[in-house]
C-alpha cells in the first residue's frame, strides 16, 4: 500500500465536494470515445488497465458504473485511483455510485474492515459520507449509465436527476432501487428480486417505454457477475462486469463513432481472452446471441 | 410384390408384413405419409438441438444443460423407428411446446437460459439439485427432488415435492407457496426456493 493515511483523507474530502457540487444525474455527454467499466470490487489492476486506455488517448471520456469496493482485496487502493482520476479531469471521468458505496453491504462484504486494518474508523465515516452524496447516474452518447437498473415506477431521467442527496442507504425507495434492480427482458412488468425486500427485476416494458420516452439508445450498467458482458433488449441493455472475484472474464466497452469494442480480459494476467468489434450494440446482441 | 422398409430401406419379400431388419409394418400402399412425418420428427428432434445450442452461447455451461440435453434428446433415436409406424393413425397434430426461461439463479449464466420441457420423452418432469432429476439446477436452496412439472389433457401442472424451501407461483403482486397440484398458465413465473425464478412459456 502506497496512500497513506493523510493523503488518502484528503483525497476522500475533495471529492466529496465534488460529488457534492454535481447533480445527481451527470451529463449529457457526449464523447467521440469513451469507455466503460463495470464493478470492479477492489480490482484495482483492472482499474488502471482501464485508465491506461484513458490516459493514452485511445478513449476521450471514462465511466465507473460502481461497486469499487467489497469482495476484493483493494477497495481502498481501487477507490484512491478512481478518485485521482476523477480530479484530475471532472469533466471526462464519470463516477458513480453501486450499491456496494453504503455501509449496507460494507459492513458484510469487507470493504469496512479493510479500512479498520488500513487507517481507522474515522477515515471509514469520511468514506461513508462520501459515498451517500455520490451521482446515481449519468447519460453518455444517450446512454443511460446506472448501476442497477431504473426503478419499477420511473418513467423520465428527471426522476433520477431529483433523486436528493445526501442519503446513506440510500433510504429514498427509488434512489434504493437504481443501486439494486436488474434488467430482464423476459418479464414485462416487474417481479420482486430474490436480492431482497424492495428490489425488483424491471421487465421488457418498463424498460423500453423508459428508453423510448427519454430518446435514449439503451441502458448500460453492472451489478450482475456475468462473464465480461450480457446483453438484453437487443443490445438496448448492456451488462458490463469487470471484476476478478468471480473468476471469469473482465469486460470493458469501448464505444468509437463507427463502432464499438468489447474486450473480454483474463481477471488475473489482463491478458486479452477475446475481443468483439461490431457496428453497435445490436450486431454485437447478434453476433453473441448465435 | 416386393415392399421397400420406409425406416430402413430393407427390401422385404411380398409375403411379410413386417420389416424383417427393423420391424417397421407394412406400409400399405406406397405413401409419402411416413416420410413426411419422419421429416417432421426430424425436425423437432432437431429444433431441440438447436435450442440447447442456443443457450449453450456462453463458454462455460452449467450443469443443468449439459445432464438434461443427452439425456432428453438421446433416448428419442431408438424411439423414432417405433413411432413411425403408429403416427400415420393418430392426427399429426403440431402440439405446443414447452419451455423454461430462467429469470434468476444463483449461476450467472443460467440467466436468459431456454430450456424445453420435453413431455413426450418424460411425461412427467422432475426438477431438483440431485442429478436423478430431469431438470437438475444447481442451486444449494433446491431440494434433491424440489418438484413435479406433467402434462396431462394438454395441460401443464406444477406440484412441490415437500421441498425444504418450497414452489412459489407469482400471482402479480407477490410469490404464493404452491401447496398442492397447480396449473401453469402460459407466462407463469415460478420461484424455485429461494434463489430460482423461471418463467413458463408454451409455444
């Protein structure tokens, strides 16, 4: 561990201004290129892996879906690149927030004991009211980016542009929601989750009255443990996981003009283990789909 | 006059009735019926295949699949010769299939899963954790043997088997314990547990 313990606290302050001076829905944005990441979960090699694509110039813009800590090993570390990202170009690096940033899951799937064993109990309050005033979303190349879903009841990108920070839990229902819900293209309507009280698998319908109605392209999230990637909705809904616990691959998406790139990484070496290229989400759906 | 087998092509005497290789009746005249019906057993056969081809899209497939698909599709070889003598009596209906779409489970990529619900091989589908089962999800929340899926009268119905953490059927607002035989209609979501939700489909 490099951080230490004062610049590590300093770092949490800052951006928790910067977090704060945002909305709580980023953008819109639109980049030439730009990539995303999904849950990384204190995979920290696989956030620099994806920040290098960034800082060389291969993409212009960067997003974290959330879920940066817990279940791995290097949340703090994983947290410090991220953040030092963000500062350094607020208007490029969009972060944020997963159901794991909240002492809800902290508390069981070790992120706060990480912290214990790093710094202290302080630095972990500091962390936690950071995370509470953290974006829900954002629209990048009219792209919803969220972590979980949108909730059973939302139909306009208003709706999570009000949501009101701060909010720990997050407590308000439909903030809980965005964190929490899947996508799932085989229901219409919405089915309650087997995650939890509250949280909800949100159908076809929801889904695409939601894109339609707000002239989006799709949804782009993370939160499920697939391998590097799932697709719903003819590609209108992507999954993007790139995270190492699972043991499968790690994906990112690069999105370009003329197309789009999806690698598939091994969650250990970062070696590539395979790589689609296509017009867009919808050949990809194709192509993955046969 | 000498009759050609319509299975396997023996050429048989005029004064036997049955294929003397294969068994197969007499056709009674020379038809394009039988032929017809085996191409569209054929067909279905490999419909199936393909279906489980289909969901077997991620590299790594999950136990499920791989135990129920030779099981499913390979006692259906030996059976065709036997029925293509009995279906030109019955009406060659196109009879609706049936399918499972997995929705939740602990095994990521189950998730999005088609499986076909093969009534005319097993009349009566078992779903557990333990690999007797027809349908076996791995799923430490299902019982060895969880429940029942048969088809009768062209019905589908669901029965739980005493499992531990039971059959629940959605009714629209919230998962209800299925305590005794319960018909399935067409779109009828099923929890399975506590972390299995499948989704019936008739087609």
């Amino acid at each position: 561990m490099t951080v230490s313990l004062n610049e590590f606290s300093k770092l949490i302050n800052i951006a928790t201004d910067v977090f704060s001076n945002q909305s709580s829905l980023l953008g819109p944005y639109d980049f030439d290129s730009v990539a995303f990441v999904g849950d990384t979960h204190g995979a920290d090699h696989i956030t620099k892996y994806a920040l290098k694509l960034f800082e060389s110039g291969e993409v212009e813009g960067i997003v974290f879906l959330g879920d940066y800590v817990d279940r791995g090993p290097n949340g703090v570390e994983n947290l410090e690149a991220i953040l030092n990202a963000l500062l350094s170009a607020k208007d490029k690096v969009i972060v944020i927030r997963g159901n794991h940033e909240s002492p809800l899951t902290n508390l069981y799937y070790g992120f706060y004991k990480e912290v214990l064993k790093k710094f202290n109990e302080t630095v972990y309050e500091d962390i936690k009211n950071m995370f509470s005033v953290m974006p829900y979303g954002a629209v990048v190349n009219n792209y919803l980016c969220v972590h979980g879903a949108i909730s059973i009841n939302m139909t306009s990108l208003d709706e999570i542009k009000n949501l009101i920070r701060p909010d720990e839990g997050p407590n308000d229902p439909e903030a809980f929601q965005v964190l929490w819900n899947d996508p799932r293209d085989m229901i219409d309507g919405y089915i309650p989750s087997v995650r939890g009280d509250g949280i909800y698998y949100v159908g076809r319908d929801i889904l695409e009255k939601f894109i339609e109605g707000n002239k989006l392209k799709g949804i782009i999230r993370g939160h499920e443990a697939v391998d590097g990637f799932k697709l719903f909705l003819n590609g209108k809904v992507v999954t993007v996981f790139s995270s190492a616990y699972h043991g499968q691959s790690a994906g990112i998406l690069e999105m370009f003009k003329e197309g789009i790139k999806m690698l598939y990484l091994d969650p250990t070496t970062l070696q590539k283990r395979g790589e689609i290229e296509t017009k867009n989400l919808l050949e990809a759906y194709k192509s993955i789909s046969l | 006059m000498p009759w050609k087998c319509p299975v396997c092509g023996t050429e048989n005497d005029d004064n036997v009735l049955y294929c003397t290789n294969c068994g197969a009746k007499r056709p009674e005249q020379v038809s394009p019926q039988p032929e017809s019906v085996s191409a569209q057993q054929q067909s279905n056969t490999s419909a199936i295949a393909q279906q489980v081809q289909e969901q077997s899209q991620q590299p790594e497939q999950s136990l499920p699949q791989q135990q129920s698909t030779p099981e499913q599709s390979a006692p259906k070889q030996p059976e065709q010769n036997a029925q293509q003598v009995v279906v030109p009596q019955q009406p060659v209906s196109v009879s609706n299939r049936y399918y499972i779409i997995f929705i939740a489970s602990p095994v990521e990529s189950l998730i999005k899963t088609k499986l076909p619900l093969d009534f005319e091989t097993f009349p009566n589908i078992s779903i557990g954790r333990s690999p007797e089962n027809v349908i076996v999800i791995p799923d430490p929340a299902i019982s060895r043997k969880h429940a029942l899926i048969s088809l009768e009268n062209n019905e589908v119905f669901i029965e739980d088997l005493n499992s531990t953490n039971g059959t629940w059927l959605y009714d629209g607002k919230q998962f209800q314990p299925i305590k005794s035989k319960t018909k399935l209609d067409n779109n009828a979501v099923i929890k399975l547990g506590n972390s299995t939700i499948v989704k019936f489909v008739k087609e």
